[in-house]
C-alpha cells in the first residue's frame, strides 16, 4: 500500500488517539458516589451512544435510571464504531479482519456448546464479527462448514470429534470446545497476520499465544493435569516452548519462573505466577498479560507511518473498553475503590 494512505489513517488516528479515556477519567468514574454517576462520567468523556465512525460520541445525556445495567450495549455500539472507523481508513481490510476473528470463535464456542448442552432458545451471539451470527448460526446447525475460512472449519471438526469422543467415554467434556477452537483461532490469526507482511502483527499474535499458554499452564498445574492433557491444551506457535511447561508441570513453581528469566515475560511470571500460587486466583497475572501487550504496542508510537497504528489504536480502545467494564462492574457490586484501582489495565494515553 502507497505511504500516502498510510499518511492519511496516521493522521486520523492521531486526531481520535487525544480522546481516549485516561487515568483522570478512569479515576473521576471510580470517585463516583453511584454505578449511575460512574455512567454519566463516561457520557461526559464522548460515550454517548451517537456519533460517527471515529468512535467518540457527541455526549448526550444519559438516562441515570438505566445507566448501570445499559453500559455493555453502550460498549458494543462502541466497537461497531471503532470497526467501522477502522475499515473506514485503512488500506487494508485484511486488518480489521486479524482482530475481529476473535469474535466469531467466541459464537463458535457459544453456539457449539449451547448444541451439546441441549439447552432451549437462541444464544447470545456477538455481531462484531467477520462473519454475521445469523450465517454462522446457520453454518454450525446445518454442518456447513465448507462455507468458514479453513481454520475456522477444520478447528470446529476437530471440536465436534472432540466432544463425541468425550460423549463416547462417558466424559463429556465441554471444555474441549475452548481448547480446539483457541487452537484453531491463532492459527487462523498468525495466516492473517503473515498475510499482511507485518512482522508487528507476527509478533503480537505470538505475544498473545505466549500469554495465554502461561496462563493455561498455571490454571493446569493448580488443576493437576498431565503433560499429556497439556500437550493437546496449549497453543503452538508462541516462542515459550512445550518442553519449558512440561518440565515443570509437577515441579516447584519457583523453577519455572527461573526458567523464564531469560524470556521477555519475567517479570510477569514472577509477579503474576507467584500471586496465583499464593491467592489461587489469576487476578495480577491476567492484569500483566494485558499489561505487558500494551507496553508492546505503545512502541509503535514511534513509527513514522504504516498499518501498525491502527492495529495499536484498535488493540489501546480493546484495552479501554475492559477498564470501562472493570469499573461499571465494581461500581455495581460496591467493590472499594483501592481494588477497583488494582484491577485496571495500563491506558494507552
């Protein structure tokens, strides 16, 4: 693509990048006395439900009784923003595609599992796909799945056979559902990523693979799996190899987090892995995943020109819009301020 469209989406993404939500905005919504007042904060920032395709609304009022429980159809009219703004100014469409594929695995997931478990009426499905819920409905229940991008049909045959061979044992295990389609989602995701020539979107996509494997690795370990179930658990493709999470499935976490002193994700194992052995819960580690992503993507804020900022712009509002969540729902269930704080993701501003 010519360095002048790239020119052209630098500068739009520059304009929108000045109103994003910050630590001040974050902080004034956490100080509200209400989930509601929380929700007019947002209004007042440019979430407002209207406006054009950057994704920053005009600010109108919001209606205080409905507020706290409206937040995600505000978020989710959000994103429709953010895509169309982004399909609006890059030179290439494949982009957007990279990031929105993740949304239609997860109604992959959604509808395969609502089918196993026989339950009545139509799941709630995400439109902020690739492909329309409706047609990917349609796909799933007639079984045709010569009509999805490769990936994302043989990931789906894989988690079929899966569960039937689970159904079989007198096991039926939902969970490998989550485990093929993850699976089959990164490789979909590192085709698309070599497709658009971006060492950038390459290595964010590798990131990713490495962050999700530490995790899934930690949640097994905790669970007692075997190195087995692990090898078919874990995603390929990340720079973390199986041997690293094999050799210490059963050994003291300590050595693993020496292991991986050597790797970009030190000081995320030792904080986040740590915190885990301690409390059980993944709370630190999932905030320095996400944290570690956007350290990445920030550097690209040097670049001169070129789609990776776009995509970090894209992946910064991802990341804005989880604060927002993590916010509402503290506010809703009264959680203290200090914890809330505790559980926000690095801004992009």
């Amino acid at each position: 693509m010519g360095n002048h469209s790239y020119a052209y989406a630098m500068g739009r993404v520059r304009a929108v990048e000045r109103k994003m939500l910050g630590r001040s905005q974050f902080d004034r919504m956490i100080e509200a006395r209400t989930a509601d007042d929380a929700f007019r904060v947002l209004h007042e920032a440019g979430y407002s439900g209207a406006g054009g395709a950057s994704g920053v609304g005009a600010g109108a009022s919001p209606d205080a009784q409905h507020a706290a429980r409206d937040y995600e159809l505000l978020l989710d009219a959000e994103n429709e923003r953010l895509a169309a703004f982004v399909t609006e100014i890059s030179p290439e469409p494949r982009l957007l595609n990279f990031f929105l594929l993740r949304f239609d695995y997860h109604n992959l997931k959604v509808l395969l599992k609502t089918e196993f478990s026989g339950a009545a009426g139509g799941p709630a499905l995400s439109h902020s796909g690739v492909i329309a819920p409706d047609k990917l409905a349609a796909n799933i229940r007639e079984r045709e799945l010569f009509a999805l991008p490769d990936p994302m049909a043989e990931g789906v045959m894989e988690a079929i056979k899966a569960y039937q061979h689970s159904v079989s044992i007198q096991s039926p295990d939902p969970q490998c559902v989550d485990i093929h389609l993850d699976r089959a989602m990164y490789a979909h995701m590192m085709g698309e990523a070599k497709a658009l020539g971006s060492p950038f979107m390459e290595q964010l996509t590798r990131i990713n693979i490495d962050l999700v494997n530490i995790g899934s690795f930690l949640r097994m370990r905790g669970m007692g799996k075997s190195a087995e179930f692990m090898r078919g658990a874990l995603v390929p493709g990340g720079s973390v190899g199986y041997s690293v999470f094999a050799r210490f499935l059963q050994d003291d976490l300590d050595g693993f987090v020496g292991a991986m002193q050597h790797t970009p994700y030190s000081g995320l194992c030792e904080e986040g892995a740590k915190s885990y052995r301690d409390t059980g819960r993944m709370t630190v580690f999932e905030r320095r995943a996400d944290d570690f992503v956007s350290a990445f993507i920030k550097k690209v804020k040097l670049y001169p020109i070129g789609l990776e900022l776009i995509a970090a712009y894209f992946v910064a509002r991802q990341t804005e819009f989880k604060n927002i969540r993590i916010i509402m729902v503290g506010k809703i269930n009264g959680i203290a301020q200090d914890v809330i704080r505790e559980r926000l993701r690095e801004s992009y501003v």
